[in-house]
C-alpha cells in the first residue's frame, strides 16, 4: 500500500527545548524501546544553537507512527515541535519555522487544505498535545490563513 497523506497532525515531545538536538534521542526511544522501525514522526522543529531548525524524520511516502486514533496513522503527515507547551505558547520562531519548511511545504506537496491540519488531541482526547498553549489559531495565523 502506498502512502498518500491526506492530512497534517502537529505534535508537541512535551520534554523541554534545551537548545541540543534531541531528535536523535527520540528516534532512539522510538526505535529501541518502542520497537519502531523508525522515528513516528516525518519531521520535527526543534531549536538548535540560538535558532529553530526543520529535521527530517521518517520518510514522507512511509505511513508515521505517531496517531493510531483514526487511523491517522494510515492517512497523515506528523511533525513534532519540541518543547512543552502547556504553560506556555510556542515561541515565534519555532511556529514560523514550522508554517515556512514544514506546513505550507507538505500543503503544497501533497494538497492539504489548511483544514486538514490537526492537533494531536483532536484524536486522542485524553492528550493536551501538543498543549494547552498550541491552538490552531496559532497555526492558521503562522501559515497566513
């Protein structure tokens, strides 16, 4: 079966953004621990020195592991913001960086409509992911829209 994305969904790691790249530390956990054949997520934003970068994670034609609710799974790209956003929004950089080389990329690519592009707690509701302080409005005004 090949994987035609459909949809959008914005995950957040909950952990806090200490300026190292953690993104190899969550594919490890991904991998090792949850037995994964790699990292759930097919991009991450996460902050790097003094500024935010765009990381590559599972390939965009391979079906993510990142929401089994839904089926989602099957049917939508996910990207995980780094940080914890529950208290606190995402900061301005990490959403421009996030709408510039992750959403409007993927929306333009694969035809999602901005209202394909969900929060993760949208299908797990027992989650704040990717936090209380992330909204869609947050994202709709970062990719223009």
């Amino acid at each position: 079966m090949t994987f035609k994305p459909d949809s959008i969904i914005v995950h957040c790691s909950d952990t806090e953004d200490s300026g190292t790249v953690s993104w190899p530390a969550i594919r490890d956990y991904h991998v090792h621990v949850k037995g994964w054949k790699d990292i759930g997520y097919h991009a991450g934003v996460e902050l790097t020195g003094a500024a935010y970068e765009a990381l590559l994670g599972r390939p965009w034609d391979e079906e993510g592991a990142h929401c089994e609710a839904g089926g989602m799974n099957r049917r939508a790209l996910g990207v995980c913001c780094i940080g914890s956003f529950d208290t606190a929004p995402p900061p301005e950089e990490q959403l421009h960086v996030l709408a510039q080389r992750v959403l409007l990329p993927w929306m333009r690519q694969f035809s999602v409509p901005k209202e394909r592009i969900y929060l993760h707690r949208e299908f797990e509701m027992h989650k704040t992911c990717p936090g209380k302080m992330f909204t869609k409005d947050l994202i709709l005004k970062a990719i223009g829209g």
